[in-house]
C-alpha cells in the first residue's frame, strides 16, 4: 500500500482468508508495524472459501497472466514453507464432447508457459495413466497436468495465519473483529465499526471479505456471490487405498471434480462447479438486496444443498467413481464463492474513496486454489 506516507500507521485488514492473511504478511514482511486483521471467526475461518480438507492447486487458466501467475504459485507450494501442505496428485481435466474448444484454447496456453502436459482421447487412455480408475462410467477425453494437484487447505491457512503473528500482525475475532461497516467520509476512509465496542479507526483498510464484501460496499457492478456445492464421504482405509493413486479430476462438461482421499482421514471430497446459488440478504440500513452468506453465522455448519446439487453430485460419482456414489454423506455444504465477469481478480485502490484497498473477487481461485 504504497498510501501509506508512515509504516507505523495502522493499516486494518478486514478478512483472515488468504487474501487478507497474505496481503498482511507481505505488508509486515515490507515494514509496516501496525498492521490488524479483524474477522468474525479465528483463522482457518471454516466457512470462508480458502478453507476445508483440499483445494485445487493447477496452472490451467486459459489466461496467460493467470497461468503465469498459477505457475509461480505451484513453484512456491513446491519449495516454500508450504510444501508439506502440497500433494502432486496431477490434474485431470476431462469432457465428454470432443474436442473441446476450452481444452484445445487451455493446451495452447500451457504449452506458451512451457508447463508439460500429456492428452488422453478415450477413458482407457486415461485409465492406462491411472488403473485405479477404472470403473469409470463414461466416454472421456482431455488431458493430465501431471505438475499440480491439491492443497490442505485449512492446515496453509493456519501456518499463514502463524507466519502472520509471528511477524507481528494482530488478529481480531469474534463480536471486536466482525466488521458490521465501513466508517467513510468525504475525505475518504477513517475506520470500521465492529459488533461489539467502539469504532477501529484508520485512514487505510483493506477489504479482503471475499463473498461478504457487498454487504460491506456496493461492487455489485463488479462481482457476485454464489454458493457451490460440496459433499464428503468416509471410507474405511482399504477403500481409500484402493484410489490413493488418483489424480484431482474434473469434468468440464458438468463442472464436477473430486480428490483423492485425503491421508489420514481417508475422506473423500467432491463438488461441482456451475452457475451457483444465491440467497437474498438484505444490506444492513438500506433497501438493496444481494447474494451473500450469513454474518452472523457460520455457515459451514448448515448441511444444506439443494436436490439439483445433491443429484449433480450424484451423478458426477457415478460416472467417475460409481462403487461410492449410493454411499451416505458424512457431511455436506455450499461453499461460497465471489464470482467476477471474466474471472478476474478484484485487486486494486477503490476509485473514490481514498485510503480503501479492495482485495477480492477470487472467481473460486484464490491462489490457484479451487473450491
């Protein structure tokens, strides 16, 4: 933040995702000393969208700047203090038409990176690559990234948020760090009102509240949030075993991925990619509604999907592993993703209200890492 005419002044980050988690890091990595990060929840913050068991971690964008980009993260996941978190399951991208114009424009753009990548055109060429898949039940073709995978994502967040104190960064939750506004004035921004006490006042705030931030500013014009569903099921060891070898595999036709189980608790995740769900929340003191998770709650804990997610999910595994696809869910839930026009980050100084910094927009890739 650049703004800041003293490293000492205080500089308030609303969000302890890993948006607002890395920009407070690199912020104390660069000298700033006075630097807050307020959330209503502690940090994995279980119903944020850089949370949970695994997340993609994947250099396919059809973008250049973001397979770039993506590309510098996995070499940071690989080495950096966040390589134990990191598992190089390979990344399998299938359809059910092809060809299909998205992969050939996502192989064009892999190949101008430089990153390997080995095409399959029938489910037994992708069952040569990975014999534990083979009760696949569909026609697929595509392509394995054999240099990405999967992230803990809960188990990153926590170091960071680690890395984060450790550098002297202070982190604010419950009512003192649930942000409830935005203090502004004609002279630009002086600082957030909270649920419980007085106001927290500083002429710089970074907005890093990934599907709230509506609620907080209108960028309505400019992203949207949704809810994507999610749904975990337990294996027994043995059958975990049997798919330890799996790549994360995504369909793009329907938008359904899974993981591999994660070690440990032999839990296996699936969701699926679409057009999302929204909700209808009213922003407090106006008229306006829009699409955003709960505030006051963690939502998380709600084991709601609908029927059309629920089934989506369903027919996903039995195309891809059908031996689990009657299995009861352990657990289930929307995850909340901020959608954008293009998929493009919302990264920059808003433009009129000085001091105000917005960090969001994840588009479901914050980091390179899918829900």
């Amino acid at each position: 933040m650049n703004s800041v005419q003293n490293k000492a002044d205080p500089v308030l980050v609303v969000g302890a995702g890993v948006f607002g988690l890395g920009c407070a890091l690199e912020l104390a990595n660069r000298g700033y000393s006075n630097v807050t990060v307020f959330d209503r929840l502690a940090p994995p913050v279980p119903d944020g969208s850089s949370c949970d068991i695994s997340r993609i971690v994947r250099s396919d964008y059809s973008d250049p700047f973001y397979a770039a980009l993506a590309k510098e993260a996995l070499q940071a996941w690989r080495s950096g203090p966040f390589q134990s978190f990191y598992h190089n399951s390979g990344f399998v991208l299938t359809s059910e038409s092809m060809p299909d114009a998205f992969l050939e424009k996502l192989n064009g753009v892999l190949q101008g990176q430089n990153i390997p990548f080995e095409k399959f055109n029938s489910t037994a060429e992708l069952q040569s690559m990975f014999p534990c898949l083979d009760t696949i039940n569909a026609n697929f073709g595509g392509y394995l990234n054999p240099n990405a995978g999967w992230a803990d994502a809960a188990g990153a967040v926590s170091l960071l948020a680690t890395l984060c104190t450790e550098k002297g960064v202070s982190i604010v939750t419950g009512p003192r760090g649930t942000v409830k506004s935005l203090r502004i004035t004609k002279a630009g921004i002086e600082g957030v009102n909270v649920a419980n006490g007085p106001p927290v006042m500083g002429s710089n705030v970074i907005l890093a509240t990934g599907a709230w931030t509506n609620g907080l500013i209108d960028l309505t014009y400019a992203m949207s949030s949704s809810g994507q569903p999610v749904g975990f099921i337990q294996l027994t060891p043995e059958e975990a075993r049997t798919i330890s070898q799996m790549p994360t595999l995504i369909n793009m036709t329907t938008g359904f991925f899974v993981f591999p189980p994660t070690p440990g608790t032999n839990i296996l995740k699936v969701a699926c990619h679409s057009n999302g769900f929204e909700t209808t929340m009213r922003v407090q003191s106006t008229d306006q509604t829009i699409s955003a998770p709960k505030r006051d709650a963690n939502n998380a804990v709600s084991s709601f999907i609908p029927d059309s997610a629920d089934a989506a999910l369903r027919h996903g595994l039995r195309q891809v592993l059908p031996e689990f696809a009657e299995r009861p869910w352990m657990r289930r839930r929307l995850c909340w993703y901020t959608d954008t026009p293009e998929g493009n980050f919302v990264i920059d100084r808003h433009p009129s209200i000085k001091g105000l910094f917005i960090a969001a927009g994840g588009a479901g890739h914050p980091g390179s890492i899918y829900c």
